[in-house]
C-alpha cells in the first residue's frame, strides 16, 4: 500500500512542477535556461513550502523553524537540479527536455529530505 503522504506529495509537487515549468519556460522566452530556471526557483520557494507544510505533509509544528530546515533541503535540490540542467545542456539535450529531467531529480532529493527531517511528525526529533 503507498504512503498518503508520498500520495499526496505526487499531487501537489505535480502542481507546484506544471507551475514551475510555466514559470521558467515563459521566463526562458527573455532569460537564458539557467536563468530562467534560477528565477523560478526563487519565485516559488513560498509557494512549495506552503503547499507541502499545509498538504503534503500536513505539518503543525513551528512556521519558522520548518522554514529554516526547508531552506537548506531546497537549496541542495536546487544544486542537483542546476548540476543536471548544466550537464544536459552541455551534451546538447534541448532546454525543454533538460529542464525536466533537472526538476525530475529536484524531486526526488527533495522528497526524501523533506520527510526525513524538514516536516516531522509527532514524536520525530
């Protein structure tokens, strides 16, 4: 049987990713791909914590302090998939393709960090 929470992570990173696809291949019509792709993130940093504090995790704990933990496991996604985008650009994968494949492996990083140690349940430290 699959976890809820994972359920409802794939629902909502599901959205938050066709927004944030949105986002970087309009910004991509001015900006470079990297640029675009940095934009966006910055852009919707906000949005994913809401939406994966509130559904996808359901965390009660302290607004501030699941920030502070989120902010370091996004970055690290934001690493990984700024590394995979770079190197798919350089073997001359089309933008569009590359931005998927990074936001494909932002994904999965996050995921797992974000359920290990950013939204805790009851009785997790």
């Amino acid at each position: 049987m699959l976890d809820r929470t994972f359920l409802r992570f794939v629902a909502i990173g599901s959205a938050n990713t066709v927004l944030g696809l949105a986002v970087i291949f309009a910004l991509q019509q001015v900006f470079s791909p990297v640029t675009a792709n940095w934009l966006a993130f910055v852009l919707l940093v906000p949005v994913t914590f809401m939406t994966h504090r509130h559904w996808s995790f359901r965390d009660a704990g302290q607004l501030v302090s699941s920030f502070v933990r989120y902010l370091p496991v996004v970055l690290l996604g934001y690493g990984v998939n700024r590394f995979v985008l770079q190197q798919s650009l350089a073997l001359n994968i089309g933008a569009y393709v590359a931005q998927v494949l990074a936001i494909a492996c932002y994904v999965i990083v996050t995921y797992l960090l974000l359920r290990m140690f950013v939204f805790l349940r009851p009785g997790d430290c």
